[in-house]
C-alpha cells in the first residue's frame, strides 16, 4: 500500500456502543442547551459548515484497509461460512437493494449475516460476481477520499440513523427525523413506491405516488401508504430565526430522491425555497464570488454521486473539487466540510448498529471532517449518526436543539481541536471533471 503510515498518529477514542437488538421506548428527548461544553474557553472559528451528501457505501465498503479504522476482508453469511471480500470498482453497473426490509435480512438480529441473501436489481450491464454485497473499493479507485481521510479526520463509527435508503434519509440530514408530522408517530420507511417514475420524492409529486410507513416505536407498518410531502421541523428553521444563511445545492428542482427540501410543506410553498438552488456546481460560483451560506448541503449528480449502478467513478473527483475550491479560498479558516454518504447502499459491513427503536440505526457509513480545525490523521470510534452533524452545526451557531435525533447523538467534539495550529491548505490531487461526467441528472437512487 502507498499509503502513509499515519496509524502511528491515530487517536482512538472509546468504541461504539452496541446495544441490543430488541428496540428502546421511543420518545423525544428534550431539547439540549444552546453551546457546546465541549468548547467551553475555546473560540470556535467556524463559520461556515458545508454537508456534502455521497450515495450508498457501507465503511467496509469504501474504505476497507484503511490504516487505524476497524475493517474486514472476511464476512459471513447466513449459513455461517465465512466470505472473503472481493475487489470491485467504484462505478459497477449492478445495484444492491438497501430497502428497511433488505435492512433486516442483513442485520439479522445484530448477526449481521445475512448479506448472502440481498438483491440485485435486473438491468445490469455485467454480470455481477459471487456473493455480490461482499465487495470493497479498491482504494486506487476513490484515492482522494484516502488523501482526505489521511490529511483529515475519519469516523469510522458513524451511522446512518435510519434503517433504510436514501428518500428518509435526506429528511434525517435536514432534521433528524423522517416524521411525517409534528406528531412523531409516523415515518417515511422507504423510497416512494412509484420510483420508477423520474425524479419523485416531494411535495410535487402526484398523489398517486406514496410512501411506506413504518412507527418506529412499535414496528407498526400502515398497509396504506401515505404522501411523500411531510411537515416537521427541520434544521433550516432554526437557521432562519438566527439569520444563518442557507443553501441547499442540488441537481434538478422539483421533487427528488436527493431534493430533501421539496418534501417538507413549509419549505416547499415557502419563501426559503428560494434557497434551494440548481445546479450544484453553483457552490463554487458562490464560493468565488464571496457568497458561501452558513450552512450548505451539497447533492451530486447521479453519475457523481457513488451510487452503484448509476455513478461512473467521477464521485470522488467532484467532492475533491468542493474542498480545493473552498481551501484556496478566504473561506478555509472559518469552515466545517462534512462528506458523507447517505446510507449502506446494500453493501457488507461487519460492526452492528445499536438499535434504538425499530428504524434506527442503520449500518455504518463514512464520515469525513474536513478543516483547518480537524484533527489530522485521525480516526475517530466514538459512535456517531447523522444527528451528530446537526448537532455540531446547532452548537456552532449557538441554536438550540431540534429535538429528534440530534438530541441525543454526539457533536462529533472528538474529530476538532480549536487550539490547534493551522497548517497551510494542500490542494487534493483528482484529475479534473469531464463534462460528460454532468450529463446524467437521473436522482442517484432508482430502486
């Protein structure tokens, strides 16, 4: 491996914590006091935070062998016999299922072997080997990623809170929480039912296009499935009543997979629709005219967005152009750039998630901090969810809690050091992006 041999600096924190399968009371917690004592007699610099938001990758999958991170090349399956990890690309033409019910097949209890048993979805341009969910990126195919996660800090106990694809999950990045209302009883499970239509998910869409529910409290799942347009609280309001800029960059307007916006009322028929902006590459026109938002989320096209069967492998150039262009900028010392990916994608991942309830949490996925105030060469295994990012930005900002998820995650304290002396921004080497790499503007998830 070319790699440095930065394991020799890494810090571990204390390890995850891995509950019991069987689901905790669901309630909300209440609401954290505005600040962070984590910071307490240190000021925080951050300005800007910036959530780059990547498809379908488990930790094993994309960062398998990273030096100091916890990852396998051996699983097992639900007979019990171990599986070696196969090599693949990045941008393979089959995709896996990773619907809540494909979840709970591989989760298997916590046993975590039932990745043996997954889908894959017909329409592949090759034939996809043994054993598919067992394969891991070859590190030379997402090598900025590698260069980030040396140079920066990787959790590699970050979950995806919900157990499930993309369409929820967008509303956990925004709020914490895929409630349907301010009720909390009722969430959004899956991806639309009608998703082989083009770009559903939102407010906009026709009504006959519904979503499964699922009460994550008692595992009731409605056998009528409800509307893809939802209003619950999300991180943009606390936002707005602080007078923190926002925007949310995507590749189409209208509703969408990714187009987490559009699928909350308020925002959809509201002035901050106006804040939702195409295409994404107008984050870096922002960035050099001056203009970057408090608070960014940052969505690929699908052919950049990693997403197996959809993404060539342009992904990791694109997120690398986001970072270069925010690093050479006035901007680097005042902010926070999170890349993430928004679920497992279906993909084997050995470390079994604590289970809260009956829909959180989902499997790991990575997580990259990057600033001039994150740890260097770090990894982090303190557990982590997507709530912790919101919690890190509403600690930032001085706001106070949502009160869904973000409640009770962590703020990711263990992967900044606000006393740290800045070192000078190194540019991320990734070959420039083609312009045939913009041509698709499909949504990443189709399944």
């Amino acid at each position: 491996m070319k790699r440095m041999l930065a394991v020799l600096a890494l810090a571990g924190c204390a390890g995850a914590s891995h509950g019991s399968s069987l689901p905790a009371v669901f309630t909300r917690t209440p609401a954290h006091t505005a600040g962070a004592l984590h910071r307490a007699g240190t000021v925080n610099p951050i300005q800007h935070v910036v959530i780059i938001v990547q498809e379908n990758r488990s930790f094993d999958n994309l960062f398998n062998g990273f030096p100091g991170a916890d990852t396998v090349r051996t699983g097992v399956d639900s007979q019990g016999n171990e599986v070696p990890l196969h090599p693949t690309g990045l941008g393979v033409t089959y995709d896996l299922n990773h619907s809540h019910h494909y979840f709970e097949i591989e989760y298997d209890k916590g046993a975590m072997n039932g990745f043996d048993l997954e889908q894959v979805h017909p329409g592949a341009k090759e034939t996809p080997p043994p054993d598919t969910a067992y394969g891991y990126v070859r590190e030379s195919k997402v090598d900025p990623y590698w260069t980030m996660a040396e140079h920066y800090a990787l959790a590699d106990r970050m979950f995806q809170t919900n157990a499930g694809p993309s369409f929820p999950a967008h509303q956990y990045l925004l709020s914490g929480t895929s409630a349907i209302d301010t009720t909390g009883k009722l969430y959004a499970m899956d991806n639309p039912n009608e998703v082989y239509l083009s770009n559903v998910g939102g407010c906009d869409d026709p009504p006959k296009v519904t979503v499964n529910l699922i009460n994550p409290a008692t595992n009731y799942q409605p056998k009528k499935a409800g509307s893809t347009c939802f209003d619950h609280p999300v991180l943009m309001d606390l936002l707005d009543q602080a007078g923190i800029t926002w925007r949310y960059y995507q590749t189409h307007m209208g509703p969408g997979l990714w187009n987490g916006p559009d699928a909350v009322r308020h925002i959809r028929y509201g002035p901050d629709y106006a804040n939702v902006v195409t295409p994404d590459t107008q984050i870096l026109t922002d960035i050099q005219n001056n203009a970057l938002p408090g608070v960014s989320w940052v969505i690929p096209t699908g052919a950049e967005s990693d997403h197996a069967g959809v993404c060539n492998d342009s992904g990791p150039r694109w997120v690398a152009q986001v970072v270069n262009a925010i690093g050479e900028s006035p901007y680097w010392d005042s902010t926070a750039i999170f890349v993430v990916w928004d679920d497992w994608g279906g993909w084997y991942d050995h470390v079994a998630p604590q289970q809260f309830n009956y829909y959180e949490l989902g499997f790991r996925v990575p997580l990259i901090a990057i600033s001039p105030w994150s740890k260097h060469w770090y990894v982090s295994h303190v557990q982590h969810e997507f709530g912790s990012i919101l919690k890190f930005t509403e600690e930032t900002f001085g706001l106070p809690s949502l009160g869904y998820t973000d409640a009770r995650a962590d703020d990711l304290s263990d992967m900044f050091n606000f006393k740290q002396t800045l070192k000078p921004f190194q540019p991320i080497p990734a070959a420039s992006p083609a312009p045939a790499d913009r041509a698709d503007l499909r949504d990443p998830d189709d399944d």
